[in-house]
C-alpha cells in the first residue's frame, strides 16, 4: 500500500506482539486530510462512518478538493469523537460539514491488518499489549488508513497508528 503525505518515515523500533502481528514505533509528520467530524456512540458507528465518508466523497467528487491517498477514520477519544474522510493533496476550503484537517504528527505504534476488516480489533488489541509490554503509554488518539479495496479479502491492508505519549 502506498502511503501519501508523506508517511513514508524512519522506522524506530519494532517486534512482533504476542499474537503474531509486527507492531513498529515511527515517526510521523501531519497528513492533510478532508473529514466529517462527528460525535457518537460505539454502536452506532457501524452505521455512520458510511454515511460520513459518503459525504466526503461526495464533496471531493464535486472538485471540493484533490484526493491524494485512502480513506481515513481517525478517533480522537474513546467518546468516540470521530473524523472520517480522506488523505488530501492541498489546502481546500471547506463546505458544509466537510471541513480540512489533519492526521496527527508524532510517534506512533503502528501495525498492518492485512486481510478481512474482522482482523482490526486483533490489531488493535496486538497494539495495546505491545505498547504496554514496552512501557508506551498511549494518547488514545488513533486512526486507521485503508489501503486500496479488492475483492479478494485477503488483499485488504489497513494500516493502525496509535499517537504515544512522551515518555
């Protein structure tokens, strides 16, 4: 998978978790990005986060802004208070409730889902233990860049960033 803005960063440190998922420490600069931002709750935000990237789309779609990379779903606490859209080439004037901002610069711990999106909470979790294992403390802010859809489930990567507190 490809990543833009620049998220092509010095690898740090990095091992495998106990379940078998390599978790790594990087270093990142700010991504641009176009987002909905939304308040809501763990059960309903099955159902949301379509319907805000829908928006986003829709937006970039109607020349709103330049796409430049995946789609995003950053969560800034575990309200869960979420921006969901899209990795965006330059600065664009927001529209409604599509407005411009940004994925977070820092060190974070970092892991590839690759396959079905069932895998996420399993890489989450791998997250979370090898964080604690290693005396990270996290930020609670994370968020997940899907790389490029296919048909076959097992082509699916989404890469997981947790924002670390300084130590």
């Amino acid at each position: 998978m490809t990543r833009p803005n620049a998220h092509r960063v010095a690898r740090r440190a990095g091992s495998r978790s106990d379940c078998g998922i390599d978790v790594t420490l990087r270093t990142v600069p700010e991504a641009l990005t176009g987002v909905v931002a939304e308040t809501t709750t763990w059960a309903e935000y099955p159902t949301v986060w379509r319907r805000l990237l829908d928006e986003v789309w829709a937006f970039i779609r109607a020349g709103g802004a330049a796409k430049h990379g995946h789609n995003v779903m950053l969560y800034l606490d575990d309200t869960p208070r979420v921006e969901i859209g899209v990795q965006v080439a330059e600065a664009f004037e927001s529209k409604g409730r599509v407005v411009q901002s940004v994925l977070p610069a820092g060190i974070v711990a970092t892991a590839i889902n690759r396959g079905p999106y069932e895998g996420l909470e399993q890489t989450h979790r791998a997250i979370h233990t090898w964080c604690a294992a290693q005396g990270h403390r996290l930020t609670g802010v994370r968020w997940e860049i899907y790389g490029d859809w296919s048909e076959d489930p097992a082509q699916v990567e989404v890469e997981v960033n947790y924002l670390l507190a300084d130590r």
